[in-house]
C-alpha cells in the first residue's frame, strides 16, 4: 500500500464535529493493474479485502500487507454483501443465475481459504430472503424459513438475523423464528439492513428518509440521520457515506461516522469521492466511482 498524506481539505473535514473515532491516517491501495475494482468487504482483523466488479461478478482477496492476490470464484452476484466469518476463513457469498424459464435465481456457497474448498450451503432458488454470518455460523433464510450452518466444523445454532424482503421490509429472525419488524410502517422502503455485532439491535436505512438503529422488538429507536450504506464499526459506532450525484453521476461523496448518542463525525474530505465503506478491525476501506480503493486507519 502506498500512503497518503492528509490533504488540507481531509483535516479540515474533522473539524466542526465531535470526535466519533480516532483516524491516524488514510491510505491508498495498490489496486490490481487494469482492473475496475469495488471493495465488496475487509476481514474482521482488516488484513485483507474482497474486490469485485461494479457488477457484483467476482470475488478476489487481496493481501494488504504482501499485495498477494487470491482468485475466490467468478460468480454472477458473488459481491452483493459477500459475508466474511469472524475468524477470517470462510467467505460466505451468493452464486446468481438463470433457470430454463430465464428466472433469476440465486444459490449460496462458502469458501474455505486455509483448504480452498467451496461448498453449497443453499442450492438455486428463486425465494431465497436473507444470509448472514454470526461469529462462524451462516445463518440463510428461505420460503421464511431459517437454518443455519457451523463453517469452522463445529455446532450450528440459529443466530438472530436482520434482513429486507424483495419488497423492501424489514424483517428479522430470532432463535430461526422469522417474523416481519418494519417499525416505521409497512408503506416505507428498508435498505441496507444488518445485525449489530453483538447481536442485540437492527441497523437499517428507510429510503428518503435517514438512517435508524432499533432493538429486535422495534424499541429504542434512534435516528442517525442521512447515512447511505450503513455498516457497524462497533455496536456503539455505524459508518456510512453521505452522498450527492446530478442525475447522471456522483459529484461529491464523504464516509461519516455516527455514534448511538447522536454524535456525528465526517472522515474523509473533498479531494476523494468516498463511498460504500466496510469496517473490518481498526480499519475502514472504501471505494472510489473510478475503481480506487482506501483505507482509513483508526486508532483506540
């Protein structure tokens, strides 16, 4: 990686708000040559990012210390909220195709990067609604229903879940019993859905509106404001991007950091278009619309 020094402008933008996190510095990524890359996730130690296309084909790990790259699968839809097990082993992501009626389906697998071996976790189907990773277990849900799957070799249990319907609700799954949340009513648009960390509360974003943290049951609601792409630093800390387009492109885009009290702090200026961050240890990376890809180191 080749560092980067703070611009005026990046220094200015930490000024004016409350210290959410401590950044020691950003840095950019030596990103494969003549390849458009997104970062599609970073490892919960931060010692490696997924990359795939703007389209979601594709998953590539690379090494952020050595800059060693690892071919994962080539998969339509490999991308889309590709899920990362909590000792950095397993990748959980989706494989999309078409049936013989030309329908859109989608099918699940892990990969295992210390065997290499993949294996089907859901097979192809048109109703699958949610997949997420609790520490080493996968948990899907399909037709409503869940089931969860142990990725280390060991005992699954049935993890508590937040996710959105294909008609944009919110649900959520706790103990593998799903039912729908949607605390804001079922006429609004949920997006961005997740679990915090700890498994206690659902982060998620209603379209035209901001972005809100709850309890599973709908209580303590607290709104974070405008936070596009949310994502948990902490189960006290969300990281998202607050950006502006004219209709045909993006002309500005900044990563914020919001804490549970209301606190708010912007982290990257206006010399980068910063959008899409994923959060993995002590380590925010973000992307750029021209395919580079950073990384805002945090201190404690």
């Amino acid at each position: 990686m080749k560092k980067l020094l703070l611009t005026l402008a990046m220094c200015a933008a930490f000024s004016g708000f409350a210290q959410v996190v401590n950044v020691a510095g950003i840095e950019q990524v030596t990103m494969p040559e003549g390849v458009v890359s997104q970062v599609a996730a970073i490892s919960p130690n931060g010692d490696y990012l997924l990359l795939s296309s703007d389209s979601n084909q594709g998953l590539t790990k690379l090494d952020l210390a050595t800059g060693e790259r690892t071919v994962i699968t080539d998969a339509q839809g490999a991308g889309y909220n590709v899920r990362i097990s909590k000792d950095g082993n397993s990748i959980v992501y989706r494989q999309t195709s078409t049936n013989a009626k030309r329908m859109r389906q989608v099918a699940v697998a892990s990969h295992n990067l210390a065997t290499g071996a993949t294996q089907q976790l859901v097979k192809a189907t048109r109703h699958l609604q949610g997949v997420q990773v609790n520490g080493n277990t996968a948990t899907t849900v399909t037709k409503g229903k869940a089931s969860a799957r142990a990725l280390d070799g060991g005992k699954a249990t049935k993890e508590n879940m937040v996710y959105t319907t294909q008609n944009y609700q919110l649900m959520v799954s706790v103990a593998g019993k799903v039912r729908q949340l949607s605390p804001l009513g079922a006429d609004k648009r949920y997006l961005w859905a997740s679990l915090s960390p700890n498994g206690q509360k659902a982060l998620f974003f209603v379209a035209g509106d901001a972005a809100y943290v709850c309890n599973l049951d709908g209580t303590e609601m607290n709104k974070l404001g405008m936070l596009h792409a949310p994502k948990w630093l902490n189960d006290n800390i969300v990281v998202g991007m607050n950006d502006k387009d004219n209709g045909e492109v993006y002309i500005s885009s900044e990563i914020v950091a919001v804490n549970l009290q209301g606190e708010r702090q912007v982290l990257t200026g206006n010399d980068v278009i910063a959008m899409y961050p994923q959060c993995g240890g002590d380590k925010i990376a973000f992307s750029t619309p021209t395919g580079e890809a950073y990384i805002i180191n945090l201190t404690k």
